[in-house]
C-alpha cells in the first residue's frame, strides 16, 4: 500500500504566475484535502474534495481552486500568484470525508 | 485563519523526562488528532481520539479527548532525541463537519 504522495516537491515563480500542485491518494482513499501551512504556522485548510466534487472550502480566495480525477487523485490550482503564498502546500486523504486523513510531504512554494 | 491553542508554544527538556502538552478550543469537537513534524516534510499521524474520555496509547505516546469536548491532552513518555519535532493537535466538529482545524503547535527539543 503506497502513502499519499506530492509532486513537485520544491517550485519557485514569479508574482503573478499561476502554479498546479498534485497529490495522489493513499490507495482506498476517496477524499483529498489541501492545506496551506505558512513558515511557523498550522495547516490552514483550502479545500476538500469527494469523489471528483469539491465537498468544503476554507476561507481561500478563488484563485484558489482544485480537481479531483477518477482515480481519486488532485491538483491545486492557484492563479495570479501573490508573495503571501510562499508555503508549504500539503495534501491529505482519507477514506472518507469523516475518516482521519493521512498527510503527504508537501510542496514547497516560494513566489518571488 | 481559525487555529487551536496548544500550549506550550516550545519546550526544552532532558533525555528521559516525561512530556505534556495540550491543545484547547471554543468549539466542541467530536474527534481529535495528533500529528509530529518534521522540518521540510508533511505531518505524520500519531493518535486519533473519537470518543469524549478517551485515552489511547501509541508506545510511548498516550492522548487523551477531554471530557469537555474542548481539549486534549499528548503525553510522551522517557523522551528521546528522535521525538524532536513540532507537535499539532487537529479536531474536528461534528457529522457534516468537512474540514479538521489545526492548532498552533508545540516545538519540542530534547538535550541528550
């Protein structure tokens, strides 16, 4: 059974750009979270998808935005990059929206 | 964004010595969870607490739902240099209640 696994690991863009983050599920899993953990903070929740639907959103602007594929894997999707979105971008799934959730090794954003 | 307390912010102790920490909210939560950080990488689970009262042991690791519905309490046990990291409890409210809310975390650091 493979974990929940985040690619790239490590980008840098530029003020203004737009960036795609990706996350695949724990195998049986059917729900995938997206966190935003700034440098010395808690994750903050983004969003949350199931089966293929956004199922709860965090307070994020919409620039923010994600997808879920059949195969249960993610993307995030953030436009129009601001400074203030240099973090870490974590991924988390779980075998339902009510189960616990099982984190991946993040990607880590710098915007310049 | 919303983050729990957790208190302490940061401690030091000896190899060997016992550890407390807690995590508290104004909301009732109707399921805990502990994660441990390590630098550059994605929150690891420890333990998951469902039920008010609950006490669960994971080796060294004992967390405790308080029975309030409001806190929890980690308890590490003869600490040693590996159970270095940050700390986070995560809770979440009741059926319907999409998204976990993280606290602030407790920095720990063991002098051998």
């Amino acid at each position: 059974e493979t974990g929940v696994t985040q690619s790239p690991t490590h980008l840098i863009k530029t003020r203004g750009q737009q960036v795609t983050l990706r996350c695949s599920s724990q195998s049986g899993h059917n729900t995938v979270s997206w966190y935003q953990q700034a440098l010395g903070q808690g994750p903050q929740f983004i969003f949350q998808y199931y089966r293929e639907e956004e199922n709860g959103r965090g307070n994020f602007p919409p620039r923010f935005s994600g997808l879920q594929f059949p195969n249960y894997s993610s993307e995030l999707n953030v436009n129009a990059l601001e400074l203030d979105d240099s973090a870490l971008y974590l991924c988390a799934s779980s075998l339902d929206t009510s189960k616990t959730q099982y984190f991946g090794p993040g990607t880590r954003l710098l915007v310049l | 964004g919303q983050q729990l307390n957790q208190s302490p912010q940061s401690m030091f102790i000896q190899e060997g010595e016992d550890v407390s920490m807690n995590c508290t909210s104004s909301s009732i939560f109707n399921t805990w969870l502990w994660y441990k950080q390590d630098p550059g990488e994605g929150p690891v689970l420890l333990i998951a607490l469902y039920k008010a009262g609950e006490l669960t042991s994971n080796g060294r690791l004992t967390a405790q739902f308080g029975i309030t519905r409001k806190d929890s309490f980690l308890n590490i046990s003869a600490s040693i240099p590996s159970d270095v990291g940050i700390y986070f409890c995560a809770g979440r409210g009741g059926s319907g209640t999409y998204k976990y809310i993280f606290g602030t975390g407790t920095r720990l650091k063991v002098l051998a």
